[in-house]
C-alpha cells in the first residue's frame, strides 16, 4: 500500500467555527496517478467539512461548491431531511478502491442525529462515497458491515474482486433507499415477479405436558403487495435507520457473495438487518438473490426475512441450517 496525504485547506466558513476535515487516501502500489487521488482527496474534504459546517450552523446543506452530480446531491439532501449528521473526525484515512470507471471509499465515520437527538441504540454510521473517472462524487449512501473490506481485499476466487464491489455497492443503495424512505427505487430494483417471504415467530399450542414451543412460519408477497405495506411504513415513521451486517455468516468468511451454480448472473448475499424506526424495531436475517444480467440495472428476484431469536426471552437464535442461502433460494423458485 502506498500512503498520499493531502492536508485540504479550505475557505474559513462564517457564522461557527468548524475546522476542515483532512483526507488521506491509500490505493494499491499498482495504482499510480496522484493527482487524480489528491482531486479524490479534495473533493472528498470539502463534502466532509460542508456537512460539519451544516450541522453546527443547525441549516441545510450547501453543496454549490462541492464537486457532486446531480443525483449524488439528491441523495445526501434526501438523507439530510430525515436525519442530520456529522462526521466526528478532523482528519479520515481511508481505502480507495480503484474500480474500471470509478473510485471506492467505504468507511467514512457519521453520527447520525434525528430532530436533534442522536440515536442512542446505533449513533454511529458509516458512509460509502463513490467517484466518477473525473474525480466528481457520485453517490454517497450509508455503507455495509467494516468486514467487507478484508473481504474485498483477500476473498477473490468465487467472484471477482471488481464484481462483488459493484454487488455490494447495489446492496448499500438498497438499505440507503429505507433510509431515505425512497418508493421510486425500490420499485425499481426488486423484478416485477419478485417473491417477497417474511417470516414470523408463532407460539404452538401447549403439549399434553403443558409446554408450548416457538416457531417460525412463512408469508409471501409478491412485488405490489410488499410495496403497499413498504408505503405505509415509510407514511407512519419519521425516521428509519436499517443496519446491514453479518454479511455472509458474519465471521469475515469468503461467503460475502455467493455465485448461482445454476446461473452465473445470479448473486446471493446473505446479512442480519436491524431495523430501527419511529415507532417499531426488529432483528433479523435477510437473504437478496440478485439478477446482473443487465449490469448496469440489476433487480432482486427474491428478499426473504428470518427472525434472529425464536425465543427472545431465552435468546434462542434461529438455527443456521433454518437460515435461508442461495440453495434454498433457488429451489424455491424453481
């Protein structure tokens, strides 16, 4: 790895006194073009050190000056709406990931602070931040479990390194779109024969001994259906925090991504999702099968959701072998 520090001087900001954020980023030792990192590094900065300036100004955000793309502005403005937050910060050392036409970086530190009140369950957020070829940001969304870097980095044989960074990257848009509470886009990303099946814990009936036990059964959905509900969560809720993590089997393992046997085109990742929002909060395993054959427009054919605990008050997970993967994904749809 090679190291290229940039110390980002920027214009002295009125009203609060808020420091620039410094910007370092490392690449592999195959990747030479300073000035392109140090345009990375600028850019990068100046979001950061607006967002602080924002945040301590109590106003919204002034993106004029920052070199983003119009889509990428809509995001960060949509996700300021609904909850405010700052990076806490002064100087972000950080992977940049050189991709064909794009640059990577995924673990930006935030603080997110809905109405004023940091959220006291899960305050602390990473971002995900991507470059066009020229250097401009082109998205900014909240980003997946750290694990993944070392996963990107060393698990290389099932899927391809560049692969599995454009898959995880449609992954933290899905979970950025709950935040944003964005019906457009998940209208988009899930195939119009998506099945959706939602899992729930049931008590049985007692035995002749007495004892009840738990168990999980199963809805299904189909694409509209789930929708319609997803409105009304997105209507009833001021804000929505969703947390991805565990990706795989959350033991920083080479299962990050799993590739269809049956069709290379085909991706499943698998992650425990925590859902925190206004007025309801839950726990549990999530399984999307992605279609990339159409690379630039993916869909997901199927979301299954498995509860964490089938007895919470004893702590009993559900077992591994219950929890859904890309084998019984595909034989359901079969």
């Amino acid at each position: 790895m090679k190291k290229i520090i940039l110390c980002s001087i920027l214009t002295v900001l009125t009203s609060v006194s808020v420091r620039a954020i410094n910007v370092t980023l490392t690449t592999d030792e195959g990747y030479d073009n300073p000035a392109m990192i140090q345009t990375l590094q600028n850019n990068l900065a100046a979001l950061l050190t607006e967002i602080n300036a924002a945040y301590s100004q109590k106003r919204n955000l002034n993106l004029g000056g920052v070199p983003m793309g119009d889509s990428a502005k809509d995001e960060i403005a949509t996700l300021w709406d609904m909850t405010h937050f700052y990076c806490d910060d002064e100087e972000v050392i950080d992977r940049c990931w050189t991709l064909k036409n794009s640059f990577l970086v995924r673990q930006i530190p935030m603080i997110l602070d809905p109405d004023g009140e940091v959220v006291k369950e899960s305050k602390f957020q990473e971002v995900s931040v991507t470059f066009d070829s020229y250097g401009n940001i082109s998205e900014f969304r909240f980003a997946l479990d750290a694990q993944l870097s070392e996963s990107l980095e060393h698990c290389g044989d099932v899927v391809s390194v560049e692969r599995k960074a454009i898959i995880l990257q449609f992954v933290e848009r899905f979970r950025t779109a709950y935040c944003r509470k964005d019906i457009g886009f998940m209208n988009k990303i899930f195939s119009d024969d998506a099945l959706i099946i939602t899992g729930s814990v049931v008590q049985t009936k007692p035995n002749d001994l007495g004892r009840s036990n738990q168990k999980v059964v199963y809805n299904r959905q189909n694409k509209q259906q789930y929708l319609a509900n997803l409105r009304r969560a997105f209507a009833r809720n001021k804000y929505i925090e969703v947390k991805f993590d565990e990706i795989g089997k959350g033991e920083g393992a080479c299962d990050v991504v799993t590739q269809s046997r049956n069709n290379p085109d085909f991706y499943g990742v698998r992650l425990r999702q925590e859902w925190r929002s206004s007025n309801y909060s839950d726990d549990g395993y999530v399984f999307l099968l992605w279609d990339f054959r159409d690379e630039s427009n993916p869909v997901i054919h199927v979301r299954t959701w498995q509860p964490t605990f089938v007895n919470t008050s004893t702590g009993q997970k559900l077992a591994e072998e219950d929890i859904f993967n890309m084998s019984s994904v595909e034989d359901l749809i079969k």
